[in-house]
C-alpha cells in the first residue's frame, strides 16, 4: 500500500489549505451571525453561496466524484482533501460541493440514473444549484436492518404510490432541497432481498409533508437544513422515477453507503486534527497552579495519546479506500466497517480531551468543539450504528480459517 500523496494531490491539498485558512474559517463567525439574525431560515447562511462561487473558480469543485464530471481522483487520493474540509464541519464540506447527503445521492443518480434523471438531478446537483436528502431511516422500525424498512411504495397504473414515515432526512427542511431518494416495498412477497427500491421524490409532491426536524444532541443544525421527519401520505410519482432496478433497493443503497462511511470518516480526521490543534494552543497559552498546562505531564499524556490513536485512524481509512480503489467497495466492506467504529469512537474521545482542557469554555458556544463532539457522536449511528458494523466484522473473524492452527504438545 502506498499512501504517497500525488503531485495533483499535493497542488489540490495546498490550494485546499489556503482557502480553508483565508476564506472558509474566516467565514464560520460571519456564517453564525447571518443564521442568528434569520432564526427560520433552513439551510447555508449566504456566506456560503460567496464561497462555493470562488471554489469552483479555484477548481476546488466536486472533488468527492472519481468520475469526469468530478475531479477524477481515487478515494485515496481524495481521503487528504474530505479531510481538510472536516476542519469546518458546518461550512467546508459544502463549500466545495462535496456535502453529504448530495455527495452520496449524485453518486447514485452518476452508476444508476437514466439520462433523464441526470439531466433532471444529476446535472444541477453537481453545480451545486439545489439541494437533496435520502430517506431510508423509519422511526417505528429498527431501521439498522434494513429488511425492516416498510414504507409502501406501491403500482398505479403508470405511477408510484408512496405510503409512510421516514427520518433523520439530512436538509429536507431547506428551501433549496428539490428531491428526496426514498427506500421502500415495492414487492413484498418477493424474498428477502429483493423487495425493496428507491424512487425518486421531487420534494414539491402533494402528499409529502414534513412534520419536524430532529435535533442532534441538542443541535437543530439549520446550516445543514435540519433532518427531517417526512409524512408520505399517498404520494405519487411517475414509475420513470424508479433509480435503479425494481427490488434491488439494497443494492443501490450499499453503492451509496460504502463511500459515504468512508467520506464520513475522512472528514472526522479533519475535526480531530482541529480538536489537537485547539487543545495545544490552550495548554500552551493556560496557566494553572503557575504554570502553563502544556507544562503538565497529565496535559501532554493527553495530548500524545490524541496524535497517537488519530494517526492510527488515519492509515486505518487510508487503507480502506485503498482497498476500495484496488479490489472494489464490496470487497473493501469490512475494512469500511473497521474504520466507521474506530474514527468516530477516537475522535469523540479526542475531542472530549479537548473539551477538559478547556474546562467550561469548552462546554460553551465560544468554541466549536460542541459541535465537533455532536458530530462524532451522532457518526457512531448514521450510516449504519457500530454494534452493526461489529457484527459484520466479527461474522467474517468466525468464518475466517487461520493461517496457523494452534500446536497442542
């Protein structure tokens, strides 16, 4: 495994860095203050329009897809650049167009769209024009096996009919978000497997309603558009709205959540890196009982056992998307799995620390580190819980046959 950065990666990191430390994270107070003064509004503060206008003169733009229509990087290649966007959770990812949940609704419109529906969603997502979400989770199943998923989506005539509840849709409350990915049954007494589908909601539909959104830890993360517990009361679209094929709702969703794990865990590093970087700059500058904190043993344990466990995270997800680029995101699965349980449980961790350096500043909204810990928090859920996860990884240790058998004298 090599994990040398290429000159392409080397120039796109070093233009990434400095709009990060010029435009992005001068713009986080700016971002704040627009949102305080527009308390319902849903969605990115109009800060962020100025700088995804200026990203994409940078050709720092959709650097997420492999394809022609992105940057055409590997996911090695691409795991130092979703890092640096993790630095400013709120504003880097969207900044450049490299977003969840679009990041994952575009890969699936690109390896399974008609030409209608990439012209219709695809086209404009990838210029950033408007906004996505992808229902899946229900909230009176346990949605972490997916087999439980249940809203109906049944034939009429030429039309789909759409009929339950979903939640946790990441920006369905934006004014910009059009479209809604939706998983349900279309076939239920087809084996397992194969009775489920996505289809594709415009979110204008009469029928669709949206009756909240949840808060994350307390968080109502309105810059993301909230995560919106959705209504489908009879809602009905065209069958042409199908994505992918009819039954294979599974399939098409792991092609969406295999990267997006790993997408999640890249810029996890990111907010980690930031939590160090805090926290040093704290000990450093804090003095207590005389002396700086940095001068403290207990401090700088701390400090080395945060840089030691993120390196190790890191080369954890860079040898997954290694994987993914060598051998495939099936093949790769498990090495996707190893990283979701381990990045987010690190950087919790590390940004706890960091919190207790700060002492009760860092409980508070004076530093971002509440929304870095709510982020990794929420990360041991989304995307599949890591008792899942475990389980998967634990199957394939069981099944796995030992390259030396234990010698018994």
């Amino acid at each position: 495994m090599d994990f040398d950065y290429s000159p392409k990666v080397l120039e796109l990191q070093a233009k990434l860095t400095k709009f990060m430390q010029e435009r992005v994270l001068p713009a986080e107070a700016i971002a704040e203050e627009q949102l305080a003064s527009k308390p319902d509004h849903w969605g990115a503060p109009p800060i962020v329009a100025d700088l995804k206008a200026a990203a994409k003169r940078e050709g720092l733009w959709n650097l997420f897809l492999p394809a022609r229509e992105g940057a055409g990087l590997t996911n090695l290649e691409y795991a130092p650049l979703a890092e640096l966007t993790g630095w400013s959770p709120l504003i880097g990812p969207e900044a450049f167009n490299c977003n969840p949940p679009d990041t994952g609704n575009m890969e699936l419109l690109h390896l399974y769209g008609t030409d209608d529906q990439k012209q219709e969603w695809l086209e404009p997502l990838l210029a950033g024009e408007f906004r996505s979400c992808f229902s899946m989770t229900e909230p009176d199943v346990a949605s972490s096996d997916a087999k439980n998923v249940r809203l109906e989506i049944a034939e009429d005539g030429d039309d789909w009919v759409l009929t339950g509840r979903k939640w946790w849709s990441t920006a369905a409350l934006r004014d910009d978000c059009r479209v809604a990915m939706v998983m349900g049954v279309t076939d239920p007494d087809a084996p397992v497997g194969s009775r489920h589908s996505i289809v594709l909601v415009p979110m204008d539909t009469p029928g669709l309603t949206i009756v909240r959104s949840t808060t994350v830890l307390g968080f109502t993360d309105r810059h993301e558009g909230g995560h919106g517990e959705i209504v489908f009361d009879k809602v009905r679209v065209p069958q042409a709205n199908l994505l992918g094929p009819r039954g294979k709702g599974f399939a098409v969703a792991q092609a969406r959540l295999g990267p997006g794990r790993i997408h999640h865990c890249m810029r996890l590093i990111g907010m980690a890196e930031r939590a160090i970087a805090l926290m040093t700059e704290r000990a450093r500058t804090r003095v207590a009982f005389g002396r700086p904190l940095a001068d403290e043993g207990v401090v700088q344990a701390t400090v080395a056992d945060a840089r030691i466990h993120l390196d190790a995270a890191r080369l954890l997800v860079l040898r997954a998307a290694w994987r993914m680029d060598v051998e495939g995101t099936k093949a790769a699965r498990h090495d996707i799995a190893a990283a979701k349980v381990m990045v987010p449980l690190t950087v919790k961790q590390i940004v706890d620390d960091a919190m207790q350096i700060f002492g009760g500043a860092g409980l508070s909204q004076d530093t971002i580190l509440p929304v870095l810990y709510a982020q990794a928090r929420f990360l041991q859920i989304a995307d599949g819980p890591d008792q899942v996860h475990r389980r998967s990884l634990a199957r394939a240790e069981f099944a796995a046959t030992p390259v030396l058998k234990e010698v018994r004298g």
